[in-house]
C-alpha cells in the first residue's frame, strides 16, 4: 500500500472510464489519498458501485453518467462536478475502448482470408468501427480536456493525465484502430502539454503494458483458465514474465500527480508494462 501523500489531499479529480479495472482502481487509491473524485462514463450503475466501494472506505466520490464524446454531456458533467466537489484540479482521460469489427481475424495478410467469410480481412474492417475507437479514445480525450482545462486555469498545479498504450509506439496486430487511436493520444500528449505549459497546466500519460481486463480478458485467457497464444506472446515478450496488476500503476499516478514530485515533468508518457518495450525479443 503506497504512502499517503499530503498533496493529494482534497485535490478535485475527474477519472473518465472510471469503472474501468485500471481507472476504477486509480479512483480508489485516489480517494484513500484524500481526493474528492467524480467518476464518468456511460453506465451509471457501474460507476455507483465504485463510488459505494470508496464511500465504504470514508472516502468522498460522486458518479456522472456521461458521453464523453459529446460537448454537451461532459459540460453538463463539469458543471456537476463544479457544483458538488469544486473546480476539477487533476484530470485522468481514460475513458476508451476497442470494436471487434475494427480488428482483422489474423496477424497477418492470407490470400485465402478475402474469400473466407468466417474471416475479417484488412479489407474487410468496418470504416465506421474505426471511426466510433477513433472517436471514443482520441475525441473521448480531446473534449474532456477541452471543457475540464477552463477550471484549471482557475486553481494551482492543475495536471492532466492521459492513458496510452503498449499499442502507441509498438501497434499490435489485430487491432489498426485501436492502435493509431492510442498513437494519437501520445501525440496529444505532447502537443498540449506544449499548447498549456505557459497556462501552467502540465500534460502526461501513462501507457499500460498488458494488464487483464474485461476488455481483453477472452482474448488473453481460455475458458479453462490456461493463455490463449496471443498471451504466451505477450508474457515472453515481457521481460518480469506477467500481466501487470491495477495496483503497478499507482505509483506512478501518484508521482505525475504530485507537482512537489514531478512539477518539472510534462509532455511525457511513461511506460508501466514490465520491460516490454525495453526488450527485442532476442
């Protein structure tokens, strides 16, 4: 269990996707810190079970249901979170997602695929599906920090935090979308942490290596519990030879948190993915 840290106390912070199993987690530990959090996202139900789990801790959270893709909602949503907490001082965008017609079946390109009907082709991805992971990750990012940045001009050491990708700098197989969607967000990344450093507003990212969760759990692991391929790639292209666990990226959450820690610190996206981008794999 980390330290509490003192300047994390009584911070307003706005978690989008905040049912997710990573960004549910960064909630909790953020609330056990002392923050007063709001969580987003689009079922309500779900997001009130995260915040009945920090109340019963004592902590303070509220629960917003919210498209984070339209201007209209996540305005609506600030103005809860103004009204009910104050003036949002640290954002976490993590609201995002893939859509299995956005993937092809295979790794790569067989001249039998195109005739298989059983088979989605790079021909075959869906325009639309790229568009809605296109939309959800990149613009699902762009309009929260859009809204929620206008507060932060008003209060100290405001810090956005985005959440990337394994797929940003190394786009895995399968999923094209997905993966450029994520490049996008650490080219975000950089572009307005340059954009609102003289606002005072410092902007990073946090990129998860492979970690489990409702999203990719099929695809990671079998009916019977034992891995899918896909994950004995992944494990032995991991050097610490696991899946990461929610709690590995608390600590860095805390650090790009803290401006007495890392005040000097923007336009970064720090990697949590057990050496995977480190190693070759020779």
């Amino acid at each position: 269990m980390l330290t509490i840290n003192e300047s994390i106390k009584d911070k307003v912070v706005v978690v989008t996707g905040g049912s997710g199993v990573l960004c549910s987690a960064m909630a909790k530990e953020l609330a056990r810190q002392g923050a007063k959090v709001a969580l987003l996202g689009r079922t309500l139900s779900k997001l009130e079970d995260v915040v009945a789990d920090i109340k019963s801790q004592n902590g303070i959270a509220i629960a917003i249901a919210c498209d984070v893709t339209s201007v209209e909602e996540v305005t609506k949503a600030s103005d809860i979170v103004e009204q009910q907490l104050g003036k949002c001082q640290i954002l976490i965008n993590g609201a995002g997602g893939n859509q299995a017609s956005a993937n092809t079946t295979n790794e790569s390109y067989r001249a039998e695929d195109v005739t298989n009907p059983d088979v989605t082709s790079f021909f075959d991805l869906s325009p639309t599906a790229i568009r809605n992971v296109m939309d959800l990750n990149f613009t699902g990012t762009l309009i929260p920090s859009q809204v929620f940045a206008k507060h932060m001009l008003e209060v100290e050491h405001p810090t956005i935090i985005n959440i990337s990708s394994m797929s940003a700098p190394c786009p895995m197989t399968k999923v094209p979308g997905y993966s450029a969607a994520k490049a996008a967000i650490d080219n975000f990344t950089q572009w307005l942490a340059v954009h609102m450093a003289d606002a005072g507003i410092r902007v990073n990212a946090i990129a998860p290596g492979f970690f489990l969760t409702e999203q990719n759990y099929k695809l990671l692991v079998k009916e019977d519990g034992s891995l899918t391929d896909r994950s004995n790639k992944i494990i032995t292209h991991t050097p610490m030879r696991r899946f990461g666990k929610p709690e590995d990226l608390l600590g860095t959450l805390i650090w790009l948190c803290d401006y007495q820690a890392s005040g000097f610190v923007t336009g970064i996206t720090v990697p949590v993915d057990g050496g995977f981008m480190a190693y070759s794999g020779v």
